[in-house]
C-alpha cells in the first residue's frame, strides 16, 4: 500500500513540477502559483523517492513513463488551446442568452444591408476604451462593410471635437456618412438595454430622406401626445413614449384640431385618432372623407365604452366598431378582458410576428366586423389580428364576465387594413388610400412596451406611410444578463479553466491507473 501510494505521489509530483511552467507563462503569469506547484510537485517526488526503497533502481523507467504521459496531456491541451484560437478566429458564433443580447435584430441587419454609402462612427472617449461599446462596433462591422468605426480622445483630436461641437467632458458618438452627420449618446451606447436601439435609430437617422408627418387628431380626448401635467401618471397617460419612438425613426408626429385648422395638411403622411372619446363632428368627419378620396392614409384606435360616432366613415372602408368588450377567459382566466392572441392575418404588417410565432395582446378591446355591404367600390380588407375560438363580445361588463348566448362569439376581428384605389382622384396626395383600424387604444400606452404589441404599431405606422423597409422585428427589451468581469476575475477563470481542472483530471487519472496497476 505504501509503496503504491508513493508511485501515486511520484507520478502526481512529476506531473506538477512539468505543468508549472505553463501556469507561470501561460494561465497565471505569477510566481506564487508558480513556485506553489513547483515547490509541492518536488515533496511529491521526494516522497516517492522514499518510498520506493529496493525499487528506486527503476526510477528511470518510471520517470519516462509519467513524463511520456504528461507530455501527452500537454501535448493534447495544446491541440485544444490551437482549436480555440482557429474558432475564436474564423468561426461563427451562437447567442445562447435568453433574450439574445448578443445578437442584432433584425432591423439592425436589414438596416445595415441597406446602407448605401459608407458610414464611419467616432467615440470620443477620455481614457480606456470602453468594451461594450466596441464589442457592438464590432457586431455591426461583422454585418457590413459600410460600417467602420474608431475611437478618438477629444483631448488629443481639438480639429474634430471643435468640428462636430463636442463639449469638454462631454461623453459623445459622431454617425458620420458622405452627405450629413448626427449625434449619439455614447452612454446610451454603452447600455446593454439602449445600445442597439439608439446605434440602430443614428442609422435611421443618418439614411432617411425628409421626415414623414404624422397628424394626430385634438379635441375629441384622444390620448395627447404630450404629458398634460408632469409626474409618471402623466407620462403614462400620454402618446410620449410612442412619439419618441417614432421621431428617432424619421417621423415627425405632431397634433392636429381640424376645427382650428379646417384642413388636413398637404404634407400629411397620415392622419392618426388615438382614443377619441368625444363626437368628431360632421364637418370633421367631411374633411377625412375627402382626405382618404384623395389618397390619404388614416389609423384609428378605439377606445373602450368610448363612441365618437365615426361609423358612417368607418363603414364605407369595411369596418363596424361593436359596442362591448372582447373577453376570452379560456386563454386568461383570471383577466378575461385581456387577450391574448397568436392569430394572424396574411398582411405585411403582421406577416414578421406571425413568422416569428408571436403573441399580441390587446386589453378592452372592441370588436370589429368586416363589412361586405354599404362600403365604398374597389375595397380590399385584411383583418390582421383575431381572437382564439373561445373569445366573446361582452356587453354586459361585469367583474366576472361570463358567455350568453345572444352574444357574439368565434374568432373575433381585433384589427384590419383596408385599401381602395384613388389613382383618378382630384387633388389626388397618393394612388391608393389605406386604413388600418384596431380595436384597442391602449395599444399605444400600457400594452406598447410589451415587443409584440410595439413592433405591430409601429409596423402599421410604415405600411400607411408606404415605408416599407421599416416593417421589421425591432431591437427587443434586453435582459441585463452580462456578467461585469475584472482582469482580476479573468485571471481566476482561466487559471482554473486552462491549468487546475485539467491538471486535477489528468492526476486523477494516474492515480485509478497506478491503482489498478498494484493490484
């Protein structure tokens, strides 16, 4: 027994004593660990040594035996640091996170795709580069050689920081191309939850040409656009975060009260009714008739219990607001009123979610029927949005919604396009007029933060816009799920991974073979 533990120890002491030199030059770089191995691989030796007695005539042969192993070993840790170096170089990579932090969107890479001539980005860093700054640099480089990137100190660089007014101090990113240039907030960039979307939306910025006015109708209580008061209530009430989502994707949203105005604007790109809860008179609903006859575009979102009487301009483009809630217990039992739905239309506006298997979700929402009569020559509907099998129009509002027979139930349309052709049309703004109507107002408040519910919205916005490049998937809400790690932590990490694991295994597997060896 004592001598097999001392042909153990000598084998695990030779192997020690020849891998300190890789745990001093190659994973630690430090003497501690060095000599700390050096110094308990030679105890191990002399135990051995010791312990062999008659047998330490054979120690030669013994020794070629351990060495010839751990060359091996040596020799096969090197196969795979010469792997790793081939991969982290020529190979693809995979994204494993839950929320995909590492991956673009696909706005970004049809974005980048798009770009038609180069585009260079400057960050002004004071000091140390930041690397989650150039680690996406670098992921948008991958993706297109019309994006390059360098990092500049304002300090040494006065001719750009004077060009571009940067400010001493001031932490800042210039998107430059050929024609213009425009700023980033580079601690913006430097988020994992904001970087893509604001890199993403410089691009937007960068590449677009004129900005396409939004007129949202005023007057009616629609949800304003601004917040009326200040305080987080106030900002939830109100259209801001859908506004600046908007404006950094080349939209210019403003408010529009017809009965100061008397006329929608020749540059209106589309007029938008968020919630009206009021009567829109007669001589408005006029204005829109003759709008949409000219080729205009319009999105209506209704408001629950709310009845602005527009269904005589509703009708004529195929849609009939129902009076009621759009309950579905079966799916969301213990909030009937809020649905769920992964059922799509065949459209362009819903075609991305449908691919991407997703659900929207739509609380107190309207039905809406697809009309077939009394509406205007040439229509074409596509209902985007129904329920499941099991939803209902609840008339009765209760607290605990249950299904009568009189009430409509099936799958129920939350949301519809409809187009008609105006080529012929006298002071004609387009060749088509196009409409898209949703049940839910609160798609553009409480429920837009939610990616599905966001991506559908603003997918609609580019359909009636005729921007058809920016119906994507957008950057989605990322987990903060990046590990903050320190040279000091890279250091423990690769010692352990590259010298004590393998090392361990390795002496283990000595020691069960000199074991069955003595037997």
């Amino acid at each position: 027994m004592k001598k097999t533990l001392g042909s153990v120890a000598g084998g695990i002491g030779l192997l020690l004593t020849i891998t300190s030199v890789i745990t001093f030059f190659v994973t630690s770089g430090s003497l501690v660990p060095f000599f700390v191995k050096l110094g308990l691989g030679v105890l191990l030796i002399a135990f051995w040594a010791i312990t062999a007695g008659e047998r330490a005539g054979t120690w030669a042969r013994s020794a070629f035996f351990y060495s010839s192993s751990v060359g091996l070993g040596i020799a096969f840790i090197g196969v795979l640091f010469a792997a790793n170096f081939i991969v982290a170089k020529r190979a693809p990579t995979w994204d494993l996170t839950a929320k995909k932090v590492f991956s673009l969107s696909a706005q970004t890479v049809n974005t980048l795709k798009d770009l038609k001539n180069p585009v260079q980005i400057i960050a002004f860093v004071e000091g140390e580069t930041p690397p989650q700054v150039e680690e996406l640099f670098k992921r948008y480089a991958a993706q297109s050689d019309q994006f390059t990137f360098e990092f500049k100190d304002p300090r040494k660089t006065p001719d750009l920081t004077m060009k571009y007014q940067i400010r001493q101090g001031q932490p800042a990113a210039v998107l430059i191309s050929s024609q213009s240039h425009t700023m980033l907030n580079l601690q913006r960039l430097g988020s994992p939850l904001l970087a893509e979307q604001e890199l993403t939306n410089g691009l937007i910025k960068l590449e677009k040409v004129g900005e396409q006015k939004l007129y949202f109708l005023a007057g009616h209580g629609e949800i304003p656009l601004d917040p009326v008061g200040e305080g987080e209530d106030a900002m939830m009430a109100s259209l801001i975060t859908l506004k600046r989502m908007l404006q950094d994707e080349g939209y210019a949203p403003t408010a529009l009260n017809l009965i100061q105005g008397g006329e929608i604007p020749a540059d209106a790109s589309a007029v938008v009714i968020a919630g009206a809860r009021n009567k829109i008179s007669d001589n408005e609903q006029k204005i829109l008739e003759r709008y949409l006859e000219q080729g205009g575009r319009l999105i209506y979102f209704a408001e629950a219990q709310a009845e602005p009487e527009l269904t005589s301009l509703l009708s004529k483009y195929g849609a009939q607001i129902e009076p009621g809630i759009v309950a579905d217990s079966k799916v969301n039992p213990e909030q009937p009123y809020i649905v769920y739905s992964p059922f799509f239309g065949d459209h362009e506006i819903t075609r991305l979610l449908q691919k991407g298997q997703q659900n929207v979700v739509f609380a107190t929402s309207r039905a809406i029927t697809q009309l077939k009569e009394g509406t205007l020559p040439d229509l074409t509907l596509a209902p985007l949005v129904l329920t499941t099998p099991y939803a209902w129009v609840e008339t009765s509002m209760s607290e605990n919604p249950t299904k009568d027979q009189e009430e409509r139930t099936g799958q129920i349309v939350l949301a519809l396009a409809s187009t008609r052709p105006t080529i012929h049309a006298e002071q004609r703004r387009a060749d088509e007029a196009r409409v898209v109507i949703f049940g839910d107002s609160d798609l553009l408040t409480g429920t837009f933060g939610y990616e599905p519910n966001r991506n559908m919205v603003m997918n609609a916005f580019a359909w009636v816009t005729q921007q058809l490049q920016k119906i994507t998937i957008r950057p989605p809400d990322r987990d903060i799920s990046t590990v903050d790690l320190t040279n000091d932590k890279l250091g423990t990490i690769r010692l352990l991974a590259m010298d004590v694991f393998p090392t361990l295994l390795m002496a283990i597997g000595l020691t069960i073979w000199q074991a069955r060896r003595a037997r």
